[in-house]
C-alpha cells in the first residue's frame, strides 16, 4: 500500500501493529479526527512522504517519529495544539521537508527546529501569537512562500531581505507599525505578492516598489498617508488594493512620462469608482483634492507619530531591563537558599547534571504514567512491546523486560524494572535487554536498579 486515507472519521487511537506492515507508504492522511498520541511505530515509515495531521487534539503528543522519517517531504499539523515544548527540538535529518503548515497553533515564536530545515520552501506559520522573528530567518534561502498572516507582529527584522527567492509574503491581521517594514525589503527581487492588510502601516518603504515582478500589492485597512511616488514604476503590478486608508493621498504622476507608460490610475476619484462609490462621492473627492494642501504639517504630522514610536520602544528596553534585573536577583536569591546548610544529607550524585539522552525511539511518551504491568520483548536489538494476553509466556530463546509501576504510600509514582533472559538466548539478546532496562529507568527518571531475577533464568 502506497496511500492512506483516513481523514474526517471520529478516529481516537491508533493501533500499534497498523505501521509494522507499511513500511512502503508514500502519502498518510490522518486530518480531522480525535488522535491524542502517535503510535511509535510510525518511525518504520521511512519512505513516507506525506504526512497530514490537521484538526486533531495532539496536545501532549511529542512527536518523536518525526526525525525517523528522512523521505518526508510535505508536513501539515494545522490545529494540533502545537506549542514550543511538545514540538522536536531538531529536524535538520529531514533534508527533503520543503512544505511545513503549523497554522491555527499556540506559537509564541518560530520554533528552533525550522531553522534547520535545508530545503524548505513553504511554509504556514499564520493564526498563532507570534511577536517577533528571529534573526536566524536568514536560513531559509529556498523559501518561497511564507504566511505570517494573524501573528502579533509589530515589524520585520532586516535579514528576512536576504530571502532572494521569496516569491510570496503574506502579514495581514499584525500589529506592523511606522517602521513596521524594514527599508531594504526591496532585495526581494523575487517577490510577486506582497499582503499586509488589517496593519498599521502609515507609510511603506520606496524599496518596495523596486520589486521588478511585483503583481499583487495588498494594503488595505491600514492608516497609510501616502505612497511613494515609484509606485508607478511597477510596471507588472495586477492588483493595488489600498482601500479603507481614510488619510491615504496618492502621488502624483511625474510630469515628464508619457501616459502609454502607466495601465493603471492611481486617482483617489478612480480608486473610489471602482470600488463602487456613488458619482456624488467622487466628486466630493475630487473636489476636496483640488484644495490647496500643507505638505509641512503633513510631515509634521508624521514626526510626531514616529518620535511617539519611538518612545514607546524606548518604554519596552526599560522594562526589559527592569526584567532581566529582578530575574537575576531572584536567581541569586534560590542560589543562596541552595546554599544554605540543612539537616537533610543530599545522595552524591543528586548534584551532578544528567546529559541529554533520547529514548523517545524505544519508548512511548505515556509508558510507566498508570500503575499496572508493562513488557517488552527484544527483536532485532530493540525491546517491542508485548500485548497484555501474552503476559506470562516467556520463550527460552528470547529476552524481556518487565516494568511493574504501582503507587507508593504517598499516592506517587514509582516502579521496578527487571530484565529475564532466556537460557538459549543468545548474547545479543541478552546483552540488549540489560541496556535498554537501564535505558528504561533513564527515560523515567527512576532511583530504582535494574534486575535479573535468577528463578526465571
């Protein structure tokens, strides 16, 4: 089987055994259903290249199977509950990742993992909280579709103008300001449509209009005052939308080009004709533009919109500096209160840091959470688990490794870890269920031992 769809059903779990035998798949569709956690197994389907995980509540899920998956190419997790802690630290193993969708998710920023991603070129990252870009974004050299649409975006760092091939940017429904847009945004020599409606935005950058394939330039619902007068020098442009700027003045043509130069005009009255304005409108329009105007209070009216701006950027680095200072005095304080002597003797190795191990690959995320019996067997030098109607059958010729979690006096959690080994095991077996035992008891955390009861051996 090379396709699976399985979208749209009330679907809530997964069998474990379902992937074991579908290691071929290309295209997996598992979108809209009630999926809380992914079997492990799906790190078998190393050949997939689609994977569709839209509209499903993967809340704790930590998506370890991920990185198993190097054929990935296209990934959507639209509406799967997805934050910075349950996302995959890296991704960079997936070389061929070129299309990623984590819209409609709890997002703060731009998860860590993206940035490594070598041949993404579209990527979704609209309708989540995300207040500001990094300036790793530079990474992204073959991206060329990227929608930051409904984020809580105030401005755009300058490396986002080293993404020569980005073709479409999409920023409607932020918080850009007076100097939301950076002035070099005119690198983008690639850009064919430009959105970034529901902002406010007062004035773009000259820059934007040296875009040469510029087609689509979406400014509405803006508090735009004019455009720069290189407007009319996008000579492929197909789609200007400035409408709802109540204040927006259009440039005036210059005077020494000749009309065949220019398909499109740029006049309040004819903007408000096609928009489908009444006759007696534009004409008031055209009546109000005819009288003089004061371009000295209109750039005075603009300093003191921006020096406004700048002074409520300047109330942002003090109370970061407010932050970071009572952070650092807090630290100090829970450092000398560690410090401080007490009557209770500490084990030698509490104090050591333990490093950074991934077990996630022989191990789901939700093993030793209820109290109960749990056994794997080892197979091809992984432990795999044993259902529960073959508890008690041990073979002479393999390994297992036996988890019993149970509730100590206090109602917490606690567990015994033990490895049977078979009398005509043979010694890789033998070898891989001590390692993996230990590996168990890492991935929980446990203080317990590990061991190999001599009356089962």
């Amino acid at each position: 089987m090379l396709v699976l769809n399985l979208s749209h059903n009330s679907i809530d779990t997964i069998p474990n055994q379902l992937f074991i035998n579908l290691t071929d798949l290309l295209y997996l569709d598992l979108s809209e259903n009630r999926l809380e956690s992914l079997p492990p197994q799906m790190r078998r389907l190393v050949h997939l290249q689609t994977l569709v995980l839209n509209g499903n509540p993967l809340l704790h899920a930590q998506l370890r199977q991920f990185p198993a998956m190097t054929a990935l190419q296209t990934l959507h997790l639209r509406s799967t509950q997805r934050t910075q802690s349950n996302l995959p630290t890296s991704l960079e193993g997936l070389s061929n990742l070129a299309d990623v969708d984590l819209s409609c998710n709890d997002l703060t920023r731009v998860p860590e993992c993206l940035y490594t991603l070598p041949s993404l070129r579209r990527l979704n990252l609209s309708s989540n909280q995300i207040t500001e870009l990094s300036l790793c974004i530079d990474q992204w050299v073959h991206v060329e579709t990227l929608n930051l649409s409904r984020n809580q975006l105030t401005s755009l760092p300058s490396a986002i103008c080293k993404l020569s091939k980005l073709k479409k940017l999409y920023l409607n429904s932020n918080k850009l300001d007076f100097d939301g847009l950076p002035s070099g945004i005119g690198k983008l020599t690639n850009l064919e449509e430009f959105m970034a409606a529901n902002n406010n935005l007062e004035l773009v950058p000259e820059s934007l209009c040296r875009c040469p394939k510029l087609r689509k330039l979406v400014l509405n619902k803006n508090h735009l005052v004019t455009l720069p007068e290189a407007i009319h020098f996008l000579t492929e442009i197909e789609v200007l939308d400035v409408r709802e700027n109540p204040n927006l003045v259009m440039p005036p043509k210059p005077a020494d080009r000749a009309a065949e130069w220019y398909n499109i005009d740029f006049s309040l009255q004819n903007q408000l004709r096609l928009a489908g304005a009444s006759p007696a409108t534009v004409a008031a329009a055209a009546a109000a533009g005819s009288g003089p105007k004061d371009p000295m209070a209109r750039k005075m009216r603009l300093r003191r919109r921006k020096d406004s701006a700048q002074d409520d950027q300047a109330k942002q680095v003090l109370k970061g500096m407010s932050d970071v200072a009572q952070e650092k005095n807090k630290k100090q304080e829970e450092s000398a209160d560690a410090r401080a002597p007490s009557g209770k003797v500490r084990r030698w190795d509490q104090g050591l840091e333990k490093p950074r191990l991934d077990y996630s690959e022989f191990f789901t995320e939700d093993v030793g959470q209820l109290p109960g019996l749990t056994i794997w067997q080892i197979e091809n030098f992984v432990p795999v688990l044993v259902e529960e109607a073959f508890h008690g059958k041990f073979y002479e010729a393999d390994c297992y490794i036996v988890l019993k979690t149970f509730l100590d006096d206090s109602g917490s959690l606690n567990w015994e870890i033990y490895y049977w080994i078979g009398g005509e095991a043979t010694l890789d077996k033998k070898a891989c269920s001590a390692i993996h035992a230990v590996n168990l008891r890492n991935y929980l955390g446990a203080e317990c031992t590990c061991e190999a009861p001599s009356l089962f051996r």
